[in-house]
C-alpha cells in the first residue's frame, strides 16, 4: 500500500489482542489513522484505553495482531526484530515519563549515546550545543544519580533530538514531574521540535500538553473516538512564555 510524502505515519486496520487466563482481551481494534510530517498530535483517553499500547505499536516496540504500519514509505509490520531496531536507531528518538537516561553516563554521554552509533563524527559538538539550549552546560558531567527530575527529562529531551530522528515519541514527558517543571518541559520539546521540523507524537493525561499540538487522537476503551479536537500548536514561540 502506498504512503504519500506528506504522510510519516500511517495505520490500517492497526488492532492488538493478547491472551490472558479469562480468554483474548482485545486492547485495540480498526484504529486507521495518518499522522503527516512535521505534525504534532497527543494520543489522549482514559487510564487504560490503549494509549501507550499504540505509541509502541507505532514505534516498533510492539507488533499488531492485525493490521499496518508504514513509517515515511517503510511498512514496519513487514519487519523482524532486528530490522524494527535498525529502524528505530535510523528514525526515531524517544522521551520517557521515567527518563530512561542509562546511570554510568554522563549527561553528555547519555545525550552522545544516539549519534554515536550511528557513527556521527559531530556528536559530542551536537551534544554539548543540545545541553546547552536546554539549560545544562553547566551539568554535562553530572550522572543522573546528581541530577533533578526535571534535569533528567532535559537531559532525555536532548538525548531524543540529538540523533536527529524523524519521529519523536514521547510517553507522559510530563508525568513525574512538578507543575512548574513541566511546564518548561513542555515549552523545550515544542520549541526544539518546531527548530528540527519533527513528527511529534505523545501519550499525555496533561491537558496543557495535549493543547500545545496541532491535534488529539482520542482513544476509548481501544477504539478511536470522535473527531479529534484541534490544539493550540504554533500560538506560543520561544521558552517560558
């Protein structure tokens, strides 16, 4: 099946199943949706209704139990493991709730860590210059163990942009932490993603967050729900505004 240029993400028919001991609970069914290039959209619903699961559907985390995936003009359902994590590596950056920054290293050497295995002879510059728009020059040899929560996500944040990828997934970026904190979380991933033209996707319960993209996909009990309502994408520019 084909996929236009202006589209990065598409599914059809996109539907997960799993087994438990009281039968096959499905926990997402017919979703069919195109996200395009550059675009910015929140996956929201209730506890439960399928978000995480469909952010790892679509980011190669996870396989369907039906249906497709195309990421730009790739079907990543036609993958196996190893294929889904050389995509990953080639497209994709990642913002967790719980950081995910690996302990051993370094702030820059976790912000390092994408481009370097994909061999880039640019990344400690990319990754001191990244540290810096983020407000952590001052941090780059810190471990995570000395920093902040809200330092920690910064340090996530630059780590996602710095491999340059063409998706950004990000997982409730705003979840473990303070109002204040998340709120200037919020303005360094719509500010970088707006700089590095990125298809953004994100799980959020924040309804700050989810207003701040161009719109939402409302998922209901695994089903998509009405019409998605239209963000605030593109009304604020620059940090803490």
């Amino acid at each position: 099946m084909a996929i236009t240029a202006k589209v990065m993400i598409k599914t059809v028919n996109l539907g997960k199943t799993v087994s438990t001991s009281e039968g096959q609970l499905t926990i997402l069914k017919g979703i069919d949706i195109e996200i395009k290039r550059s675009e910015s959209v929140a996956i929201v619903g209730a506890s439960g209704s399928g978000k995480t699961t469909l952010l790892s559907l679509l980011a190669g985390l996870d396989t369907p139990s039906e249906g497709q995936i195309f990421l730009g003009e790739e079907e990543i359902t036609a993958f196996d493991e190893e294929q889904r994590a050389l995509m990953r590596g080639r497209m994709v950056g990642f913002v967790f709730q719980t950081f995910q920054l690996l302990g051993s290293l370094t702030a820059i050497e976790n912000v390092m860590l994408p481009a370097e295995l994909k061999r880039d002879p640019q990344a400690e510059p990319k990754a001191r210059e990244l540290l810096r728009r983020v407000g952590l020059e001052h941090r780059m040899q810190h471990y995570p163990r000395q920093l902040s929560g809200g330092e920690q996500q910064r340090v996530a944040i630059a780590r996602a942009f710095a491999s340059s990828a063409e998706i950004l997934f990000a997982d409730e970026p705003t979840g473990n932490l303070d109002s204040a904190t998340g709120a200037t979380i919020i303005d360094l991933i719509f500010d970088l993603n707006a700089e590095f033209g990125t298809t953004l996707v994100l799980v959020t319960h924040d309804p700050r967050l989810a207003e701040r993209c161009g719109r939402s996909i409302n998922i209901t009990a695994g089903e998509l729900a009405a019409a998605p309502a239209q963000g605030q994408a593109g009304q604020r520019q620059g940090l803490g505004q």
